[in-house]
C-alpha cells in the first residue's frame, strides 16, 4: 500500500497484506499530535543494512517472515554500492542485520568492506546460524574485524527455545556463546563486545529489563560458564509473522491495546529512525528495519542506495504506521 494511503486510512482497520491494525486504538498519528511531538529525524549516526530474509529458523515473532524458503538475499552489486556508500559516508556505528546474515553469500565481503569505514560495527545473529557447523571463519573474521555482536536468546528455557525455534537451537545457542567467549567476547578487558537480546515470547510486553538481565547473567554463567557484555529486552512488533499469529490466536487488539496503554512520549527521542538509515537487500532505503517489513520507504518513496547522496539531513520528516507504538511503550524499543 502507498505511504499516503496508508495515512489517510489510519483511523480505520487499517490492511496491508501482512498487518491489520485495531481500530481499539488511537492512530499514531494522533497521538503524535497530541503530545505535540515532531517525528524529524536528527544527526543520522548508524547505517544499518539488512542482508535478506534467508533464515535457518522461522521465529513466530520475526517481524520479516524470514526464513529458510526466503530467497531475498543481497547480491554482490548492492553489497558492493552499500560498501561504497559506506566509505563515502563514514558512519559512527555500521548495523548488520538481516534474516540471518550468516547466510548470505556474500557477508564476509561486507564485515571487511564495512569495518574499515566505521567505529562501530554491529552484527545481529541468531547464534544457531554463526554456530551451523560451517561458520568458525566467520566468527573470527568478526573478532579481527572487532565487530560487536547483538546475538538474541529470547528465552533461558531448553524446551520453550526448541519449540519456538527448532529442535536443539537451544544447546546449539550456548555452544555458539561459548565459542564466542573463547575467543574472547564478552569477557572483560577484551574490547569484544557481546550483547544479548530477548523477545518475548508471546503476545506481551517485555518484562523489566533490568530484572531479565541480572537472570540471564547469572544463569548463563552458573549453568553454562557464559558472560556477556549488555543485555536488552525487545517489544515486539506487531508486524509481519508476529502479526499473522497474533491475529490467528486472537490477540492482535489486546496487544495492541498493551502498548498503546504503554505508551511513553519520552521515549520518542530515543527511537533508532531518528538517526538511523535503513538499507534492505535490494538496496531501498527505510527509515527503519520496521518500516521496510511494512513497506514505508524513507520520504515516502522508493529510493536506491546507488542514488543516495550524503545522509538523510536532520529535519527530515520519518515514515511512520501505528506498529510505531512497539518503539515508545515504556522505556521504548531502541
Ligand atoms: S517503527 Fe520505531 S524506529 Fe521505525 S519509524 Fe516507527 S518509531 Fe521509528
């Protein structure tokens, strides 16, 4: 659907293909406007790059639908721009994302091609794909590339990880961190870092995060010997797969009911679109990794990365839909 359809039509049931939202619910627009709040965009800070939906699990709370019978992979001309756009740019934190990006062929291009252009790059994991077997390179391509790694474990349990995973994600998960720890991340003093992300794992808020990190640490650690650098608590969103099993489960307005109750004007200064560009694997910009799952493309049209010139300007207006109350429930997403 148009940006600017979807818009007007924000006051009703709102469908796209993947995502009906509630009419239980103000429009964010409006809530935006009632709190007198701009949604501008500041200094653009982090390139993050999606690298495709392939996945080796099928997450029900994937806001993408990636997948393993995904076929959206970046190729290497678009790897090649974004590298490119990359080093003309100078970005204070590079974010690779994806799907899993482990499966795309031509990640260890980028990790290199992208380390050398910023402070900070980031590498989102699902841990089960970097620990398939065929991905030790890759691990220490990542560590001599200083990379950080964002690696999500929505759940300490065994049973519940492998039921909304797959058989032994779980084992293969905490094999992956202890890899990880032995070549040094997450371990103090060694400027590796390794950060943990948790989703919950149905249709319900987050709990605290300061409560669910101090568990996790020492969880991992007296069970499994495993340490970590930070830890974060993730709302999710209501889009895409995650979306599709909230409505079939019925609980598509009691959740979206759950963040709009939540929702906290102070975090809007704090959402990542506000300093964030977006690329996905055919190299379309986005305000955010959300936006592209709900097809809002940065300015509201599609532009490629190979026509971008500099970084988006502050002030600059951000696309936004109502699963935008996903990022400002509570302390907020980002
Ligand atoms: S989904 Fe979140 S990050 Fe994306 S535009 Fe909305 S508020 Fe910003």
């Amino acid at each position: 659907m148009e940006a600017s359809k979807f818009l007007l039509n924000m006051n009703k049931h709102i469908a796209t293909d993947d995502t009906v939202f509630s009419a239980q619910i103000k429009p964010f627009a409006r809530i935006l406007a009632e709190h007198g709040l701009d949604f501008k965009r500041a200094k653009t800070t982090c390139l993050q790059i999606n690298t495709g939906l392939v996945c080796n699990q099928s997450c029900a709370h994937c806001h993408l639908e990636a997948g393993p019978f995904r076929g959206e992979s970046m190729d290497l001309t678009t790897a090649r721009q974004v590298i490119d756009y990359a080093s003309k740019n100078r970005f204070e934190i590079i974010d690779i994302t994806g799907g899993a990006p482990e499966l795309n062929p031509h990640i260890a291009m980028l990790i290199a091609g992208l380390g050398r252009y910023t402070p900070r790059l980031m590498f989102r994991s699902n841990l089960s794909a970097l620990n398939n077997g065929q991905n030790d390179d890759l691990m220490a391509l990542l560590r001599d590339n200083r990379a950080v790694i964002v690696a999500s474990l929505p759940s300490l349990n065994q049973s519940q990880t492998d039921s909304q995973r797959g058989n032994r994600v779980f084992a293969g998960s905490i094999e992956a961190l202890q890899k990880l720890n032995s070549l040094g991340y997450g371990k103090d003093g060694s400027k590796l870092e390794l950060d943990l992300v948790s989703n919950p794992t149905g249709a319900f808020l987050p709990p605290s995060q300061e409560q669910a990190a101090k568990r996790y640490r020492q969880t991992l650690h007296r069970k499994w010997g495993v340490t970590f650098n930070n830890f974060y608590c993730f709302a999710n969103v209501p889009l895409g797969r995650f979306s599709k099993w909230l409505k079939k489960s019925g609980n598509l307005d009691s959740y979206l009911e759950q963040l709009a109750v939540a929702f906290n004007p102070c975090a809007a200064g704090g959402v990542m679109c506000k300093s964030l560009i977006s690329v996905s694997w055919d190299g379309s910009l986005y305000d955010c990794d959300f936006n592209l799952a709900a097809g809002l493309p940065m300015n509201r049209r599609k532009t490629h990365i190979s026509d971008m010139q500099g970084r988006p300007l502050p002030g600059t207006p951000i696309n936004f839909g109502d699963h935008c109350y996903a990022c400002m429930a509570g302390t907020g997403f980002t």
